[in-house]
C-alpha cells in the first residue's frame, strides 16, 4: 500500500517531535536518579504522546494542478449534495433535474460534492420559505452545464469561497445571472467524459 502524502507529512512530524522529546525525558529520569530500565518506556511513552498530539493538525498541501479525475454520475452528485445540504434547507424544497439520466462528468467527486453543496446553501439561503431550489445539468459542447437556480433575491455571487476555486481547479467555469422571473441562477460549466 501506497503511503498518502498527508501521512508521511504527519510520520515526518511525528519522528521529528517524538525523538528530542524522548532523548530529554530519559535525562531528566536519569538526572533524578531513575534507572534506565524504569525511564525509558515513560519517556518513549512521553515523546510519541507529543509527538502524536503536535503531529495531528499537519495536513497534507493542497494539490497542486489537476485533481485527480474519475468519471461518475452528475446525478449522483447533485442527489447525494442535497441530501447532505437538507438540515441546512429549513422551509425550502429542492428539485433534481438531470437529462440524460445518465449524464457523467469527470474529476474529483468529493470536491465537486463541495462546491455543489456550497451553491445549494447559498441559494436556500437567498429563497423565501416555501421556496424551491433548482439544481439542474445537462449535456453541453464542451461537457456538462449545472444550474442551481434560487426564487430569492439579493446578490447571486455573495459568500461564494470554495466553489469558484473548485470549479476552476476541474477546467470549468462559473457565472452568476438572474433568473427570470426573480432569483438567482448560478452557472457551471464542467469537462464531460
């Protein structure tokens, strides 16, 4: 089995944090006149204590350049992000549109299920109780076209962090539009397989 970067990161870490925290907890038991037999599994035990607890907050880097890209189902996506996104819905309903189907796209679902569940909570937010948000993909030129289509009002691109990054991460592209008659319609554009 591969090592993840993340892990060797936090082994790195671990080792490098572990092994002066043992070396002075055998000094300081051996200057108190413990015998080695009696400080050496504490201070083994102290080091990679600390090592562990000062070691778990390294997470790996963000990757750099192209996710790593898998072909799935968008409706997939867009069933398993609502469901997700409900308890934050209130009184707001959302409906899934996908035509084909069995529409695909490629690239990193767990990413993709990010910005996707980002659109859908900004758009409930925006919605009046009763409400209904629309997420909606299709077949395009140049791959797949998802639309989360809001009744509300206000600024359509306010508060949106993490999906534009994402989407530009995959080679596509996002835009913000009113929809007609009233609302919001936020615009993505993705590689199709």
């Amino acid at each position: 089995m591969r090592r993840q970067p993340a892990n060797t990161a936090r082994t790195a870490a671990l080792i490098l944090i572990a092994s002066p925290v043992t070396a002075l907890a055998i000094v300081a038991g051996l200057g108190l006149g413990f015998s080695p037999v009696a400080c050496v599994p504490i201070a083994v035990a102290l080091g990679v204590g600390a090592g562990v607890l000062l070691a778990a907050p390294i997470a790996a880097p963000e990757p750099r350049g192209e996710p790593a890209s898998h072909s799935f189902g968008v409706r997939a996506l867009l069933t398993r992000a609502a469901h997700e996104v409900r308890p934050a819905l209130d009184e707001v309903d959302v409906l899934v549109d996908v035509a084909p189907p069995r529409l695909r796209t490629v690239g990193d679902p767990e990413c993709l299920h990010r910005a996707v569940a980002e659109l859908i909570e900004r758009a409930a937010r925006r919605s009046p109780p009763g409400g209904v948000v629309t997420l909606a993909a299709r077949s395009a030129p140049a791959g797949v076209r998802l639309e989360v289509v809001d009744e509300g009002g206000g600024d359509c691109a306010a508060g949106l962090v993490v999906a534009p990054r994402i989407v530009d991460s995959h080679g596509g592209a996002l835009r913000t539009e009113r929809a007609r008659p009233h609302g919001c319609r936020v615009v993505v554009e993705l590689p199709g397989v």
